[in-house]
C-alpha cells in the first residue's frame, strides 16, 4: 500500500466529512489537508494544506442539502486541485443532485442533471464516482469516464442477514421493477409492483398492487426516499391488502420536509438506507448502512487500473 499512499489523496468536502473519513480508513491513507470555510458575505473560502503535484485527487462530496453550496463547494475544490497540479481529480459523488431533472416533461423545462454534468467537466474533473443514479442515462451527459455504483448488495447482505422467510421485494412505482428485480434475485424472493399516478412533483396516489404480497414479509425498495409520501402511501396499502409487515430501504435518505416523522408515525417496521447523505435524526426504526467499504474498494480499483464491475459479480 506504500505507493498507493504516495499517489492517492483523499479530500472532502463538508457535505458528509464522516463518509469521507471513513473511505479514506479503507483505502489506508490520511484524509487529505484542506480548510473550507466562509467569508462574510457568505463567498466560499477554500484553502489546500498540502502538497498534490502529480497525485490522483478524490474529493468526496455528496450534493445533499443545502444542494446549490455543495455543488459550488465540490467545483471550488475541483479548481483548486487542478490548479494546484494534480495528475487527476476525481470527483466522489455519492449522491448526484437534479438526477430527477433528466428530460424535458414539459415544454420549456431545463435539463438540469446536463447542466450540472456541462458544469462538472468545465471545473476540471477526469472522472465522476456516483451511487445509484435516479437516471442511469445521466451517465451518457459526460464525456468523462464515470463509474455508478449500486447499492443493491449492501441492502441485501443485510437483509440476507435477517433471513426472512416468505418474503417479497416491491418497487413502489413501475420505473423501480429493475431495481426491485436485482435486490429479489440476491434474496431469491419474488417481486410486486405498486401502480401509482403521480398528481404533483412529491405527491402521489397508490393506484393498485400488482403481485401477491398476501401474509408475506414486504420489502419495498427505492433509491431515493424524498418526502416519503410514496412509501408511507405504499406501505399502508400494502398492509391493507394483508401483508404481514413492511419493511422500507433506499441508498440516497433525502428526508424533506416531514419525512422524518412521516415515516416515524407509519405503519412501517424498519427504514434502511445508506450514508451516502448523513442522516440527521433517526430512532429504533432507522438503520444506517456504510457504502465507505463499496466506494474505498472502487477508489483501490481505479487507481490500480483495475475491473470496477467485478464488485458486483
């Protein structure tokens, strides 16, 4: 690991500083040296503390809330490492903000996850590292090489763990069945289907259940939990319809707004997610899993030239 330690620097932004510790303690090197603070009109002030001429830069930065600092945050330090003479700066994102503005819906809509991608690019970044993209399309808006990773296997070792019997895997919207299908086949479980209409952006009516969820174990799964209208909504249907008990996971915890005591006060057993966005308030039925081991072992990988996608195999 000695020249790995003398070619990878690992700094962070002040999104997730936890994560970004804890990535940095896989890979076996110190978190890098910067200082990120604010002058008194609220302008960014970033400092580097240490030498990175010639190494390979990884900035960890998840575009959580307040999303607009944070994305001006990560491009400040982007410029600051190219500047600065890094081989490459590789851009961690462990959540990609304006993921859900990827197409226009309506005439005269921005397609605001290109924007921000145009904007990456420009700042300098060689590569972007996210985890479970909303779009996997966004990938095909960088000229870059760009590595999303899933966190289906997290979820599911620690379901495998619970070693739940008659189980089933439900994707609380049609466009989830992907992603439902790949957490069922780890769990050998099979899937149902909630079909909703969406009235508004964040709101949303259960319309049916497709897929028999009768006395069965229910694991709903999404990559992101925002509002948690759909899940709190999902989950009540599904034990109107007789499900035993209903599980909620997701990779990205958002959490606006009421979603916190929302999901507090549902039906819900156990809401799993990752700390890819740190959780700000949690009780006995939030569980917060670790993607550092996933996200350092994808670093490892990059740097030594080595297959990402064999992580998934």
């Amino acid at each position: 690991m000695s020249q790995l330690n003398e070619k990878i620097k690992i700094f962070s932004g002040s999104a997730n500083p936890a994560l970004a510790e804890e990535i940095s303690s896989h890979i076996g090197v110190q978190l890098g040296k910067s200082e990120v603070g604010r002058f008194s009109d609220g302008e960014i002030s970033l400092h580097i503390k240490e030498s990175v001429r010639g190494a390979d830069a990884y900035i960890v930065q998840p575009l959580s809330q307040p999303v607009n600092e944070n994305i001006m945050e990560l491009l400040i330090l982007i410029d600051a490492l190219k500047r600065a003479s890094a081989r490459s700066v590789n851009a961690v994102i462990p959540y990609y903000a304006y993921a859900r503005q990827d197409r226009k819906t309506r005439a005269r809509d921005p397609i605001t996850a290109k924007l921000l991608a145009d904007v990456l690019v420009a700042a300098g970044a060689s590569r972007i590292v996210a985890m479970d993209l909303h779009a996997g399309q966004i990938q095909g808006f960088f000229n870059i090489p760009f590595d999303n990773l899933t966190g289906v296997t997290i979820l599911a070792k620690y379901f495998q763990n619970k070693k739940i019997e008659n189980g089933v895997v439900v994707s609380p919207d049609l466009g989830g069945v992907t992603r439902a299908r790949d957490l069922a086949d780890y769990l050998g479980m099979p899937i149902a289907v909630i079909d909703k209409k969406r009235l508004a952006p964040n709101q949303a009516e259960v319309m049916n259940i497709i897929g028999d969820i009768e006395g069965k174990t229910a694991i709903m799964i999404d990559d992101i939990i925002d509002t948690a209208g759909t899940i709190v909504q999902g989950a009540e249907a599904l034990m109107n319809r007789g499900a035993k008990e209903v599980y909620a996971c997701c990779t990205h915890g958002v959490f606006s707004g009421q979603a916190l005591p929302r999901m507090s006060d549902s039906v819900l057993k156990e809401i799993i997610v990752t700390n890819t966005i740190p959780l700000k308030a949690e009780n006995q039925k939030f569980k917060v899993l670790s993607v550092a081991p996933l996200i350092g072992e994808a670093i490892i990988r990059i740097h030594q030239e080595r297959s990402v996608s064999e992580l998934f195999q």
